[in-house]
C-alpha cells in the first residue's frame, strides 16, 4: 500500500478539515459524524477557550478538539494521562508510532460515564452498560498494530470496517490512522451513546452504523481492514467475503475448550487473517484475549 499524493495527509491540518466538505457518503443512511458546516465557528469558540494555544498546523483535527473538548475540564492533566498511557503501551511492545500517537490523543475519559473517568488512562476494559465494555488500550492498540503491519508512519489504512462500535472509543483510535472508517454497532442506545461522544471530536472521516455487523456492510465493501471488537465462535462468513484482497482482518475468537475441563484454559485468542487471493485466506492465531461476546441481530 503506498499513499496517494493526490489525497491530503492524514492526521489533517485543523485548517484542512474546517474547509473541507464532508467525504461524500457512499452508503445511504449513514452519516457521517460531526458535520463541516458548523466546524469553524466551533472551532473558533472552543479555540477562545483553550487553555493553551494549539499549534494549529501541526496538530490534527482530533488532536486540537480533544483539547477543546476538555478545556476547563482537566483538560492538561487529561492530556498527560494519554500521554503516559501511550508511554506505558510503548513500554509494553507496541512499536507503530502512528498508533501511539492516536492513543495519546483520544480523550478515552470522554468515552465512559463520568463515575469512571478517573480510571480512563488505565489498562482496563470499563463497563460502558448494556453489558457491554470499552477495550481495554493495549489490546486496542495491538490490534491496530497488527492491521497497519508493513505500514509507515505516514502511511494511513485505506478503508476499515470495525464491529461493535461500543461507545466509539476504537472508532476514534481508528480514524487517526485510517483514511476512512466504517463501524456497527448492534444496541441502539450504544450506537446513540457512540455518536454522542463523537460528535464533539467532529471525526470527518468516519461514519457509524447501525446494525448487525456480523453481516458486514456490503454497500461499503470491499474493506482493506477489519476489526471485531467481540469474539464469535468463528469469524462470518459476510466479513471475509467483504475483506479485499491484500487485506488484513483482525478478530478475537473462540477457543474450543480443552477436554482437561475447567480451569485456567484459554477461551478465546486473537485471530489475523489475510486475503492473498479470491480464494485463499491465511490464518494466524496469536494471544489470548478476553472480549464481549458477537451476537447476532439488533437490539
Ligand atoms: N469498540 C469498543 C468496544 C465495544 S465492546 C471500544 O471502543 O472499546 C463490543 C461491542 O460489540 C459491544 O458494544 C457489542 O454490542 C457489539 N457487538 C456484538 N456483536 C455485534 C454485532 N453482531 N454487530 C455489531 N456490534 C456487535
């Protein structure tokens, strides 16, 4: 994968994104998070109260809001706690600086209930209700990681599919490193709750669904990356049809269990696959891992 010289750098300028139109949605019905009309003047009031400038040019769109959107919040202390979150996950072997960066970027307090935003820079899965919980960072990362293999730091994925929005968290990871992100979400509400807690980031290219992802999302595909944020006894059939060729998916699964019985045993492990060709999938099982269930339908 190379970066097209036509296409405007990712993370983008805050200059970029405030002239920008939204991308033209390919799929009916999803909008897109945050829209480019009311950008600038939100921009221009949340700049006013800014605690600290923000370098404009440098910092990405995402970036300069996350300020913004904790300003006046322990916005700095808030900042740092990335920070340190991201030094820890550097610390803990993960290598793509790209990835670090979105980490340390993404306000993950702003993700959960504010009961539990004290513990949102630890390396902890948090309930975020509906039985549900926001991954736990280092598995975040490692993930991502392992779909951007190969990839230089300048080098975004093309277009990824995520399922199981939960509350946006990975989504927002996703989208500093990624041109465009596509994601589902199966409860209503949570779905609801994503969108809530986007909307103040204002991330241009990414676009949330409704729906049951084991299904994928045809109108979108083919994708150069997926992502399952819960782990299924297998992966859908939909998602490696949707998966393009020289892809990479990415999905926790279940682990048969072991006729020792109970115990320590694993239950579920990482799982990358690999398009090669029409027909050929290659498979890699990594890590154990723990995530919420795939489920199928909507609720
Ligand atoms: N991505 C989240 C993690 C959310 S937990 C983060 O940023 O931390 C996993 C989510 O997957 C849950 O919200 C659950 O409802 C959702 N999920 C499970 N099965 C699904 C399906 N078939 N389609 C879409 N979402 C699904």
């Amino acid at each position: 994968m190379t970066s097209d010289p036509r296409r405007p750098k990712f993370p983008l300028p805050l200059d970029a994104v405030v002239e920008r139109k939204p991308a033209p949605a390919r799929t009916a019905g999803m909008p897109a998070v945050g829209g480019a009309r009311s950008v600038a003047a939100a921009a221009k009031a949340r700049a006013a109260k800014a605690p600290v400038p923000v370098p404009v040019a440098a910092a990405s769109a995402v970036q300069a809001r996350a300020s913004a959107a904790t300003a006046g919040g322990g916005g700095m202390a808030s900042e740092r706690a990335r920070g340190a979150l991201a030094a820890r996950l550097r610390a803990a072997g993960i290598r793509d600086e790209r990835v670090l960066d979105a980490i340390a970027t993404v306000p993950r307090h702003l993700f959960v209930e504010p009961g539990l935003a004290s513990q949102g820079y630890e390396d902890a899965a948090l309930p975020i209700g509906h039985h549900q919980t926001i991954s736990k960072p280092s598995v975040v990362a490692r993930m991502i990681e392992l779909l951007r293999d190969g990839l230089a730091a300048d080098e975004p994925l093309e277009r990824v599919l995520e399922i199981g929005t939960g509350c946006g968290y990975q989504a927002a990871v996703l989208s500093l490193v990624a041109r465009e992100v596509f994601s589902i979400e199966r409860i209503r509400p949570l779905h609801e709750q994503a969108k809530a807690n986007l909307r103040p980031l204002r991330v241009p290219n990414l676009r949330l669904h409704y729906g049951d992802g084991m299904l994928g999302l045809p109108q979108a595909a083919p994708f150069s990356s997926i992502i399952l944020a819960a782990a299924g006894m297998e992966v859908p059939q939909a998602l490696l049809e949707q998966l393009a060729v020289g892809g990479r998916l990415i999905a926790p699964v279940a682990v048969a269990p072991s006729p020792g019985g109970p115990g320590q045993t694993v239950t579920q492990q990482l799982l990358l696959i690999e398009r090669r060709n029409r027909h050929r999938f290659h498979r890699t099982a990594l890590e154990a891992v723990f995530f919420v269930p795939l489920k199928s339908g909507t609720i």
